[in-house]
C-alpha cells in the first residue's frame, strides 16, 4: 500500500530539493506534477484541486522561499496538509455507555465486510472486550456459513437466526448478547449497492431499532472516484461514523483514503491489512502520510515490536549482543518476531528512508527464503548454532541435506551470519543499543 | 443487448439543461441532482424480492423462481445504460454547459478531460481521448454539439477496439475457463452467470469449486451451481486447488462435457505466493487439454487505475483473454477498462449488471461508449 505513490512523490520532492533557492515557479511546477500523481492514485479530483490550492497558497509566501530551506519547508507543508486531509488524529471506536455496543458493517458487495468484522472481533477481544458476531447477510449465498466458519477459527460465537428477516435477526441478536453477556454485538450485513432503495430501507430500519453506537462503512482501498460517489450517498440515507478500508495490502495507491475523510467528513478509523485475522490496524493519519511521503513510521514499528517481544526477553537479547554471544539461535527467535510483525517487508516499510529498498536493487523479502532460512538453521545441531566456527564442509553439507537447499545457500547463510556478528560488535561497542537495534539486528 | 430508449437520454438532457440554467454553474448542486434523480430513477426499475430468504434448499428453489422472473421481466430494462445513468449525467455536464454557452471554448476540452478522469479512464487515457476527439472535430469541422458528442464516442470506442475482440467461447471439448481476480470482485457470481448462458445454450457445464481458501468458498459456489443446473466438483476446504482443476478435467473428460469453469480464490495480485499458485492451476490444466484454457479476469466497475496493475500482473500469471466488468448496475463507470485495454489490450468480454443468473451481457464498445456520452 502506498508505496507506489511514495515512489512518485519522492520523484517529484528530490526535483525541488535539487535547488537552494525556489522560485513560484519551481513550486508551480512541483504542485502541478504532483496534482497529476494524485489523480492517477485515484483521488478524487475534487480534494485534489483543493489539496493543491492549500499546499500553494502556504508555499509561495514569503517566508517559505526566502528560508534556508525552502524544499524542505514545502515538504513539511505537504506532511501537514496531507495529514490534515486524512484526518488529522486517529479516532477509536465509539462504544455504548450501556452495553452492549453494538457496531454496525455497511458497505458495496465485495468490499470485505464479512471478513472484516471478524478481524473487528479479533482486535476488540484483544482490548479485552467479549463481542459476539450476528451473520445478517441472508441474501448472498454461504454468506451466513463464511461468518460461523471464521466465527469458529477465532473463538467468537455467530448469532444466526434462521427464516428472519435480517432486521429481526439483529433484534433477537442483541437480546441474546445481553443474556449472554456479550459487551459488543457486531452485525454483518449484507453487501448493497447505494442506489438500491429497499435494501438501504432495511439498514435504516435495523438502525432504527437497535441505535448502534458505531456504524461503519467499509471501503474497498481500491475503489476509483466512484468510493465518494459511494460513501456520499450512505452517509446521506443511512449516516455512518467512520470507516473501514480494506485490502490495503495490494498495491494501491490509496486515493479512495486519500478522498474519504475531506467528502465526507467521516474519519478512517480501522484499515484491513492483510489475509490473517490479526491484519487489522487503527488508522493513524499522521504515520500514514509520512509513510506515504517516504518518511517512514517508526512509531508504529517501535509498537508492533512491543507487542511481540516482552521487556525481559529484549533486555536479554541486548546483554547476549553486549557480550557478543548472539547465536543462530537468537538469530532464529529474531526471525520468529519479525513474521510475528508482519514480515520483513513490511517492517523495512516503516523505517525512515528504508521505504524504497525493498524495490530497489530486487531483493527479495518474500517470506519464502526466511523459510528457507529457518529450514537451514533448524538443520543444525545445538552446538553448531551457538558456535558456527565448527561448520566444516561436511557439516555444512549435511545441513543443505537436512534443510533440503544446496551447499551454497547454507554459505551464503553463515557468512551473511558472521557479518551480521561483526556489525553487532561495532554497534554494541558505541555503547547504547537502541530500539532499532533490538528489534531488528538483520 | 438492450438499451434504455434514446427517448430517455433525451429527457435527461432537458432537464439536465434546466438545472444548468436555473443554477447557473453550480457544480454541487448539478451533481446532487443528477445523483437524486439516478437515484429515483434506479428505484423506479429495480423490483426486488424482499422479506427473509432462507438458505434451506426449498428457500433456493423459491429465490431460482424469482430470480428466472426478474431477469425475464427486467431483460428490456436493464442494461449497461441504465447502470451508466449517473457516469452519463457527469460526462455530459461539459456538453451541457457547451450548449448553454451555444459555443466550444477551451474550457470545454478541460472539462471533457476532467469529466473522464472522474469516470476512472485514468490521467493518460483521458488525455488521449480528448486529443483524439479534438482531432475529429478539428479535422471534419464538426460545428454542432451533438457532433463533438459523436466525436467523442468515436474516440472512446477507438480506444476499446484497439485491444481487440474477445475471444470465442467455442472451442475443443472441453473448454476450460478460468475466473480469476482479487477479492470481492464477484468471481463467483461471474461463473455461475457463465455457467448460465452456457446450460441455455443447450451445453453440459461442469463448476470446478477451486476456491479452497475463504471459509464458505466451497458452499457459495454449490449453492449458485444448484440454481444453474450444474454439477460442481470439490475437494476439502483447504485442499490443493490444482487437484481441484485436475479432477473437474478428468470428469470433463469422462462425461463429454463442453465447459468447466474454475472459479478460483480471490487474491490480490501483490500476494506472489497465490499468483505462483494461480499459474500451477493454469499449467495443471493445460496439461489435460489439447489446446489451452481461457483466462477470465474480472473487474469490479468501481476499481479505480489499480485495475492496471491488476491486470498487468494477472497477465503474468495466466493468459487473460478477456475481462469480465461486474457491478456495472451501479453508478460506477467502469472507465479503467479503457485504461487497461490502451495500455495492455485486453478486451471485454462480458459486463455483469445485475444479481440475477441472467444479468451477464456481452459488452458492445458502441453502446458503451454512447452510454458514456
């Protein structure tokens, strides 16, 4: 997601930070190119003319040209414009002083509603709450046994009534959350399309009945200037308070964000960012623009890594990389945290001017040859993983056969290994070990 | 296909003309009543089956009986012009204006371009549509509105025939078509609509349920083969979804059977684990066959230029011989099919308008691009 549209921005930024001095018509030009790389990302043209208008109107002031700066001075008003129209801060989720809350998912067919509001579950149960599922999608077929079956994989019950009409599904859902003791109540309903009036009828009568203290409308991120179209006319029938993007793990270019929040007021408030259940993320519009500006997201990334490593184990990795005793096992557990985070790729994406990387020069981060990685280092004995030094030919041999790779990818391993060592040493003798060093020693 | 009558366009013009006129240019208020009056307009025409719908197969029955209805009733009705309404509205504002003015001036152009943007046909594309029409008008001297109308259909429908015309669907028994596309783009749908126009062609159809990955994958394509009259060949959810292809091959085979079709799990086109696996299925298959399967890709009509690359790395993986437009009973337009097919030259096959098993309609560039304008 959005890496794309950073590659494009940066083409545009490095073109006015090839200059000392800025004059209109630099920045004319630079907005001008810019307008164009939005339109192609799918913005809306609308909130792009008004995008750029803003960013104009700030850059060609005096102050900004005549500063030391000035690139960077039209950088930073980008940043802030840019977070501005995503939204400015992140919003949580509105809950139900009296439970159960219910939450209710609206969107297009195939925009990910179902799949969603299982994610949805997963991260609610996380912050401690116990929400249940109602499957109000009668029309679609096997659309009822898609939820029962995530339903079962996460350990969430799905509220299912048979022969009702989905209005009275929600009813009878939420009396049957109160008795059993369910806080949130989450309704999948069924995919529509906005101009269709019966169905948009049936939304307005189920929110009628059960006032849900959180609708949201859920967006597919690769939807074209139609998603405002979209978003306009359920916000004008049925009014929802934020919104879930979707797939925004493909490769687009996120102009359906980009739009959103400006049209209709309406925040991002979760994005959907990958095939598992535990893909679901708060949207946080500031780190999203320094992603997309090529600025990457630390904050984020010192977060995710709290939440797969405890203080202690880290505070040992640490003493381990101090006494330069960091083995192939560490080595491996390293690995295991990083999948945990997502993957490399995805963790390389959020560190400063790290974003381009990944793309650059073709390496390959796919979580194939990590596996391949693990399947070497698994094939070693315990001694040769603490003390490498020992792997002899024949002993490396013997590991390419066990891990089913060839005799070269298992040299390519141990010296990338013994590099990887040196600089730890180098790191570790400059004293402090920072956050970034303890999570990620690759 | 079958159109909306020219009546129609007509009557919306007017009063297109009216709002123009009475609002002066207001943009906002222009689109809001063109959204509102889409919007009575859709409801007007759309009967739909309401109250519960059970899954219980009695239940299937019923929805197959209603279902044959709506599409019999509604075969007059509906039709891509009637999903276009809105886009139309828009693309027209430029023209509307022109006639209000009683004269072309350089913001015309802008306008057009800015007009095609919106319906999704991409910075590049748009531009080159405009140039083209630009030249028509120029070079025969077209001095009516109604002529550079024309002219620009002539250019939109030139940049669609580029890519060529789809495929046909005859070919060696049996003919193995593959549905693929990223998640919620009606994958399964589309094959079930296929499956239709094929078992009403008089041809044996077999379903291959190879989307073993979404819960319920397996489930939803059962219940639709149910409603077409076709058998589905499945294996366990999770299972390998090439053996999937193979054994639909094999009963293909067995039974003389004209057409199997793969409805294969939604991936996103970024994911290249699930594209490797995609073009195992392909190779599995053509393997099984004298000639080689056909590739359907489909596309939702509201994807925005991301539909390019979606295409572009489908190609990759398979041989997409034709794009399937679903959706297109809403208001989106669908442009990206004109950015994909000038930069990548595939044609439409197909445009999905409806629920219905009979709402597939072979695409006409023509009608599409008087749909447009």
């Amino acid at each position: 997601m959005f890496e794309s549209l950073n590659d494009r921005i940066q083409n545009v930024f490095s073109k006015l930070k090839g200059r000392g001095k800025l004059s209109e018509k630099d920045v004319e030009a630079a907005l001008k190119e810019l307008k164009l790389v939005l339109l192609e990302a799918d913005v809306n043209y609308r909130v792009v003319k008004m995008f750029v208008d803003h960013v104009k109107k700030r850059a060609v002031g005096e102050e900004v040209i005549k500063s030391v700066t000035p690139a960077q001075q039209v950088v930073k008003i980008i940043y802030d414009e840019m977070t501005e129209i995503l939204g400015g801060s992140s919003r949580s989720l509105n809950f139900s002083p009296h439970p159960p809350s219910v939450i209710m998912l609206v969107g297009l067919q195939g925009s990910g509603k179902t799949t969603a509001a299982a994610k949805l579950a997963v991260m609610l149960r996380h912050q401690g709450r116990n929400p249940c599922l109602v499957a109000a999608d009668i029309y679609r077929p096997a659309a009822v046994e898609q939820l029962q079956i995530l339903g079962e994989k996460i350990g969430v019950p799905v509220i299912h009534f048979k022969h009702k009409s989905a209005v009275d599904i929600c009813s009878l859902s939420v009396e049957w959350a109160v008795r059993n003791g369910h806080d949130v109540v989450i309704l999948d309903t069924a995919g529509r399309l906005h101009i269709d009036d019966e169905m948009m009828q049936e939304l307005l009568e189920i929110k009628r009945n059960l006032n849900p203290s959180e609708t949201l409308l859920v967006v597919d991120a690769m939807t074209g200037q139609e998603a405002v179209n979209v978003a306009l006319t359920f916000l004008e029938r049925i009014e929802f308070d934020g919104i879930i993007l979707t797939k925004m793990d493909g490769d687009a270019r996120g102009g359906a964000a980009l739009s959103m929040k400006t049209v209709t007021g309406r925040p991002i408030k979760l994005v959907s960012i990958g095939e598992k259940l535990e893909d679901m993320e708060v949207f946080h519009p500031d780190r999203v623009a320094s992603r997309i500006l090529g600025m990457g997201d630390v904050v984020t990334l010192v977060e995710k890594a709290q939440k797969t490593m405890t203080e202690e184990r880290a505070r040992k990795l640490e003493e381990k990389i101090r006494k330069q005793k960091f083995d192939f096992d560490d080595f491996l557990e390293q690995m295991q945290q990083l999948k945990k985070m997502g993957g490399l790729a995805r963790v390389i994406e959020m560190i400063p001017g790290m974003g381009n990387i990944s793309r650059l020069g073709g390496i390959d981060l796919d979580d194939k040859r990590m596996k391949r990685i693990e399947a070497i280092i698994q094939s070693m004995t315990v001694e040769e993983r603490r003390n490498p030094s020992i792997l002899n030919a024949s002993r490396r041999r013997r590991i390419a056969k066990g891990s089913g790779t060839t005799t070269q990818e298992v040299n390519q391993l141990v010296k990338q290994f013994a590099q990887m060592q040196k600089m730890l040493k180098v790191l570790s003798g400059r004293g402090s070990l920072g956050t970034f060093k303890r999570l990620f020693p690759f | 296909m079958i159109f909306r009558k020219k009546k129609d366009t007509e009557s919306n013009k007017k009063s297109q003309d009216n709002v123009a006129r009475s609002k002066g240019v207001d943009v906002a208020s222009v689109l809001k009543e063109s959204i509102d009056s889409a919007i009575s307009q859709e409801t007007s025409e759309k009967q739909k089956s309401s109250g519960s719908l059970d899954i219980s197969p009695d239940g299937f029955r019923r929805l197959d009986a209603e279902d044959r209805r709506i599409s019999s009733d509604s075969s007059g009705q509906k039709g891509l012009k009637a999903g276009l309404t809105l886009s139309r509205k828009i693309l027209s504002r430029p023209f509307t204006k022109a006639a209000v003015k009683k004269a072309i001036d350089p913001s015309f152009w802008d306008e057009a371009e800015e007009a095609l943007i919106s319906a999704d046909a991409g910075v590049a594309c748009s531009a080159e549509i405009v140039k083209r029409a630009k030249q028509i008008v120029i070079g025969e001297g077209v001095k009516s509105i109604d002529g550079v109308r024309e002219a620009f259909r002539r250019a939109v429908v030139e940049t669609i025939l580029v890519t060529g015309v789809p495929p046909s669907l005859e070919g060696e028994k049996p003919q193995v078509i593959f549905v693929v596309g990223v998640n919620g783009v009606g994958k399964t749908t589309t094959c079930a609509k296929l499956g239709y126009i094929f078992k009403t062609a008089g041809k044996k159809v077999i379903f291959a349920a190879a989307d073993t990955f979404r819960a319920a994958g397996i489930e939803q394509m059962e219940m639709w083969a149910a409603r077409v009259g076709a058998p589905v060949v499945k294996h366990q959810p999770g299972g390998d979804p090439a053996a999937v292809v193979y054994d639909s091959i094999e009963r293909a085979l067995a039974k003389s059977t004209d057409f199997v079709i793969v409805d294969t799990a939604g991936r996103l086109h970024t994911k290249k684990n699930l594209m490797e696996e995609l073009s195992k299925m392909w190779r599995v298959a053509g393997k099984k066959l004298k000639g080689r399967p056909l590739g359907v890709l489909v596309i939702d009509a509201t994807t925005g230029q991301n539909g390019v690359n979606q295409a572009r790395i489908f190609s990759q993986a398979l041989n997409v011989d034709m794009i399937v437009l679903t959706k297109m009973d809403g208001t989106a337009k669908g442009g990206v099919v004109l950015a994909i097919g000038r930069e990548l030259k595939i044609p439409v096959g197909f445009v999905g308008v409806g629920e219905g098993l009979g709402d597939l309609k072979p695409f006409d560039p023509v009608e599409y691009a008087r749909a447009l304008f």
